[in-house]
C-alpha cells in the first residue's frame, strides 16, 4: 500500500514492538476503576499516585501518560487471540511440567488438574 519494500525481519520486529505495547497497554487498564481519558489526547487520566505506582512496576509505561497506544481497536484483533493462547500453552506447558517432576504419582496429578487418568503401570509396561 505505501509503495515501500520491507524486509521480513523488519515486518517481525515491527509486530513484537507492536504486540508488546498493547499487552503493556492492557495490563494498565486491566482491573482498573475510575480511570479516565483526557478528552484532547485519549492518554489514561489516573493520578500522580497511580502512575508512580505502574510506572515502578511497568517503566516502559511512560509512554502512555501522554499518548494513548494508537489503533488499539484494530491491535485487539491482530493479538487478542494470540496472547489468549499463548497463555493457555504456558498454562499447558507448567501442567505437563509439573506431571513429569512427579512422575511418583501421576493418579494424583491428573485429580489435581482435572486431566484424564493416564494408567502409568500399563504406558510402562506397553514401552518394550
């Protein structure tokens, strides 16, 4: 569309820069209440208190105070799916973790996690 050529690894580091802000935009107003938008420039409107308190937490957050993330409604689309599954394997992927460190018992790790009941004697013995 602008005419321009880029290459893929310009196009990735775009997209992780992009990504980053919005999931950094969205931890901000998550769980939030009373905040507001100034009416000229859309940032969040939070007091000094607030943002002392996230900007120790999130540095990269500084940005936000005076501009808001730009396009967030298009970006919602591009990584609200993305990050939604992304959690869900790292979710997956402590589970699987923790089942294989406790291979001791693993009748106990699949009640705790609600996972189907694997027959650990039977997966050993069906291995030769």
């Amino acid at each position: 569309m602008t005419g321009k050529a880029y290459q893929r690894i310009q196009m990735k580091n775009h997209w992780d820069v992009l990504k980053k802000d919005w999931l950094l935009w969205n931890t901000l107003l998550r769980g939030e209440t009373g905040l507001g938008r100034d009416t000229l420039t859309r940032a969040i409107s939070a007091s000094d208190e607030w943002w002392t308190k996230k900007l120790e937490r999130y540095p990269d957050a500084a940005k936000f105070r005076c501009m808001p993330l730009q396009f967030t409604e298009g970006l919602d689309i591009l990584f609200s799916d993305t990050a939604a599954v992304t959690t869900q394997l790292q979710g997956l992927t402590n589970v699987l973790r923790s089942w294989k460190a406790s291979l001791v018992c693993p009748r106990m790790m699949s009640c705790m996690y609600g996972l189907p009941d694997c027959s650990y004697e039977t997966s050993i013995g069906s291995a030769s």
